[in-house]
C-alpha cells in the first residue's frame, strides 16, 4: 500500500508540473515555428500566438519568440502593431547572429513604418543597406522592403538605384519581375518617362510570354498611364480602346480607364469630352467599389476642380475644401485601422492574460484533488490494515477454539457419554461460533480451517460443514429443534431448506448462510420465501419463531 501512495504521489506531482511547461518544451515549439516561417508563415504564427510571451523567462526564448512574431506578421501582410517588443528582439541579436540581426532590424524598421514613423523606417534601412559583409539573401529583404517604403513617398532616383540593386540580388523569378515593376515606379517618379514605358513593355511582353492574363492586363493599364505623362495622350486613348476591346466594357478597371480618357481629353483642351468621362468614371467607381471608393474620388474631385476651372476661369472653395475633406478621411481611415489593430493586440494580451489565470485556476483545482485523493488512499490504507488485523484475530480465535475441540476430543470418557454434560454444550457453542466468524469473512483459508474442524470425527462429503455433526449440536443446544422439524415438515422441506433453517436458528445472517451452505443471496431468498408458503409462515413474522411458538403448543 505504501508503494501505491508513492506512485499516486509522483504522478500527482507530475500532472502539477505538467500545467506549466518547462522552457525546453517553449523552445521546441519556437523553433517548429522558425522552421515553417518561410514556407508557411501563417501556420508558424499559429504556433506563436499559442504561447503567452510572459511565460518565457529565458532572454535567449523572449527573443526568438518576439523575433518570428515580427517576422511573421510582414511575411504574411499583417498588422504590426502589438509588435513592440520587436526591438528587446533587435537589441538582444545585435552583434551576435548576423541574421537575426538583419532580420530583426527590418522588422523594427518596417514596425516604426505601422506606427507613421517613415522616414524614421527609411532612415533606419538605409543604414542596413549600407552594411558590408551581409550574406545576398538578407541584403535582398531589407532592399526589398526599403523600395516599398520609398514608392509610398514617391521618391524616384534612389529607388531607381535600390531597385536596380534588389534586381541584381534577387534569384527568384516572379521576385526579379516585382522589383522591375518597382523600378518602373521608380523612374516615373524621376521623371524619366522613356524608361518606364521601356521597362513597362518588358512586363507586359513577360506577361504575355507566360501566360499572365492579369499581369498583362494590369501592366497595360500602367502603360496607358506612363504615356498619359509622357505627353502621348493620342497613344495612351489608343491603348485604352485596345484594352476595351479585349477585357470588354465590364473589366476590373473600367472607372480608372475613363479617368484616363478624361486626363488625356483634358490635356488636349477639350474639356467637355474630359467632363463626359470623368461623370461616367465616377459612376462606374461607386458601382464597382461602392463606400470604398474615397481613394479615386480624391483623384476625382481635383480632376473636377480644373474642368471648373477651365470652364469658368475660377477655382471655387468648396472645391478645395473638398480635396482637403477627402485627404482628411483618407488619414481618419488609416488612424481608425491603426486603432482597430491596436485594440486587436491588446485583446490578444488580454486573452493571453485570462488563458493564465484559466490555466493557474486549473493547477489549484487538480492540487486539491489530488491532495483529496491523497487523504482517501490513507484512509483506504488505514481500513485495510484495520480490516487485516480483524482477519488475523478471527485467525488466531479459530485456532483458538479448534485447539478446544482437539482438548474436547481427548477428554477421557465415562460409559458412552462424556465427562461432563455441561461441556459438551459448551464446544458445540464454540464450534458453532467458529462456523459463524468463518462465514463472517469468507476467505479461502477460513473455509479450509472450517473443513478441518468439521471433519474431526469424519467425512463432511464436500460441504463446508458436516450437517449430521450439526444437526445433533442444534438437538442438543435448542432442545431437539432439528429433529422436531424434520418430524413434522421432512416431507414438505427440502434438505437444502432444513440446513437454512437450522442456521438461522443459530443466529446466521442470509449473507452467512449462503457462504456455508454454498449457495448464493438471491437462492437462500427464494428458499426463505418458499418455506413460507411450506409452512404457512405470516409474511412479516419471522420463521423461527414461528417454528418455536408452534412446537411450545
């Protein structure tokens, strides 16, 4: 027993410790993360957001954790937002992992870009991009991300040269053809036109080649609008009217496509041609993009402000404050998003935080079970040793008396009876005393003993007891019960039936009598039940009793 209390207390001990995880286990699943962060980003992120960060009491951990939840989140185009800690990341790998610290340099660049912080990103990038002795691959993520960042401010020459730089870098197909079309940007941008219509052929010729009915539909599309600023509006009208007959009047960029029309009409002076299409471009933008269209209609609405002008030689106000009123929705969008994702990273935190406590409740609850626990296998034990010891007096009790029945035996003997009367009584009440603590706890040295002691003058026939040797006890002890009985009902009881009842004139419960009559509870009932209907005994007087008031009269 004691053995069993020892395994229930150590594996209660390992289900508590098994509630908080051991820092080896974090860094299994950071590093399962890691590994599935360039091919499947979303899944590595699944495995991070599993893990509450303040749980992880190793720097090495925090790190790490912070770092690929960073990493993650521009991998797969998400907020950054509640990603602040992305700089004890950068401050922990700087100097030591030339990839974690390249990596998590842009990632704290790109973070101060989420918060607005752009040319404080830029700043910080071109200092990346400066580095010597930094492997292709890394040099290439932070140029990748540096052009980006220079496209939202329009700059032009020095994307041109990041951009000819990442292209040189990059050794992935469809990342080559990205950059190219950055480069394009990047010239527009500068104000070298030529070039960027040159390189926009090279993509829509690409596209073509492999089959990118998209690509080259979008990369048409820019070109009509590079040679809208090239000053070649007749070409630009020409190009439009070839994309409508091929993508249809129902395309993607229809209200962009009239809008261009409009540039070009207006370019040429005839401003009632402009007018007709920017009304239609209008139209089609609130069909196709409904509420979301406040980024065209901030084109929109300048490109209306000069058609007034040209038609009345006036710039109204309300124009003007209309322009601002689009510019300023646009920003009270961007700060309502960055808000949202704030109040998204904060519910993270919060979540986090009651996971903690939900999973600290569950440690408190599985300790007090197990303490309960704990205190019923003492108890267990405690009964069992009590019960043990019980056994082991019934034990020395059944020796006891059978040395009696030997002493009994050896008695000396006068004529045909025994010495004395009065003790032969007594040893037929200490032999039946032994017959019943046997049945009391019917073990398989009990009934062994009780075979022995009933076979001292013979046989018992494979019964637990030798009925004959029994009969005579109850005749001398009750005053010739059994052979009244057997007098009387031997024709109506079964033996079966005359052995329970002469049991239960000495005092045995049902459960005994079946022991010793090796039957079970549910027979010794049915039997009781049918000497009743037998003997016409009262169904709640009691049988016995019956037989003695019977016998009295």
């Amino acid at each position: 027993m004691r053995k069993l209390i020892y395994v229930f207390s150590i594996l209660a001990i390992s289900v508590i410790a098994s509630c908080s995880k051991p820092m080896s286990q974090y860094d299994d699943e950071i590093n399962r993360a890691e590994k599935l962060m360039q091919s499947n980003a979303d899944s590595a992120l699944t495995i991070l957001e599993a893990i509450d960060p303040s749980d992880l009491n190793i720097d090495s951990l925090k790190a790490k954790y912070h770092f690929l939840k960073a990493y993650g989140h521009i991998n797969s185009n998400r907020s950054m937002i509640g990603d602040s800690l992305i700089s004890f990341a950068h401050n922990y790998y700087s100097g030591k992992d030339i990839v974690k610290d390249m990596r998590s340099s842009t990632a704290l660049a790109f973070y101060k870009f989420w918060l607005g912080d752009t040319r404080g990103a830029i700043a910080m990038l071109d200092s990346l991009t400066r580095l010597s002795d930094v492997p292709d691959s890394l040099m290439a993520e932070a140029l990748r991300i540096r052009v980006l960042l220079g496209a939202s401010e329009y700059q032009g020459q020095q994307i041109i040269q990041l951009a000819k730089r990442l292209y040189q870098l990059e050794t992935d197909s469809l990342r080559k053809i990205e950059t190219k079309y950055m480069l394009m940007g990047g010239y527009l941008y500068a104000g070298k036109v030529d070039s960027a219509l040159y390189i926009g052929t090279e993509l829509i010729e690409y596209a073509r080649r492999h089959n990118w009915g998209d690509k080259q539909f979008q990369f048409t599309v820019d070109r009509a609008q590079v040679l809208t600023e090239a000053g070649r509006e007749d070409e630009s009208d020409s190009l439009i009217g070839e994309i409508f007959r091929k993508a249809g009047p129902e395309n993607g960029a229809v209200d962009l496509l009239h809008f261009q029309y409009a540039m070009n009409a207006l370019n040429r002076g005839d401003v009632n041609r402009a007018a007709r299409h920017i009304a239609i471009a209008d139209s089609l933008a609130y069909k196709i993009r409904g509420d979301d269209d406040s980024y065209f209609r901030s084109y929109s609405n300048m490109l209306h402000a000069v058609i007034d002008y040209k038609r009345t030689g006036r710039i109204k106000l309300m124009q003007i404050t209309g322009l601002n009123n689009r510019q300023n929705e646009r920003l009270n969008r961007m700060k309502a998003s960055q808000w949202e994702s704030e109040q998204g990273a904060l519910h993270q935190q919060n979540r986090a935080l009651a996971l903690k406590a939900e999973s600290q409740h569950k440690t408190v609850i599985i300790l007090i079970i197990s303490l309960v626990a704990l205190l019923i296998l003492g108890a267990s034990a405690w009964i069992i040793r009590t019960r043990r010891q019980r056994e082991r007096d019934n034990e020395e009790r059944i020796e006891a008396l059978q040395k009696m029945v030997d002493e009994y035996k050896a008695a000396p003997v006068q004529g045909t009876e025994k010495a004395d009367s009065s003790a032969l009584r007594s040893i037929m009440l200490k032999q039946l005393g032994i017959i019943k603590m046997v049945a009391e706890t019917p073990t398989e040295q009990n009934r062994e003993m009780l075979r022995k002691i009933s076979a001292i003058d013979g046989e018992t026939n494979g019964e637990l007891v030798d009925w004959v040797k029994v009969f005579e006890m109850i005749d001398n002890l009750y005053y010739g019960f059994y052979s009244n009985l057997h007098r009387q009902y031997g024709e109506q009881l079964t033996p079966k039936e005359e052995q329970i009842i002469v049991l239960m004139t000495a005092g045995f419960s049902t459960k005994e009598i079946s022991v010793i009559t090796g039957q079970t509870t549910s027979t010794i009932y049915v039997r009781k039940s049918s000497i009743r209907k037998k003997l016409g005994v009262p169904e709640k007087q009691d049988i016995v009793m019956f037989l003695r008031n019977r016998s009295k009269d």
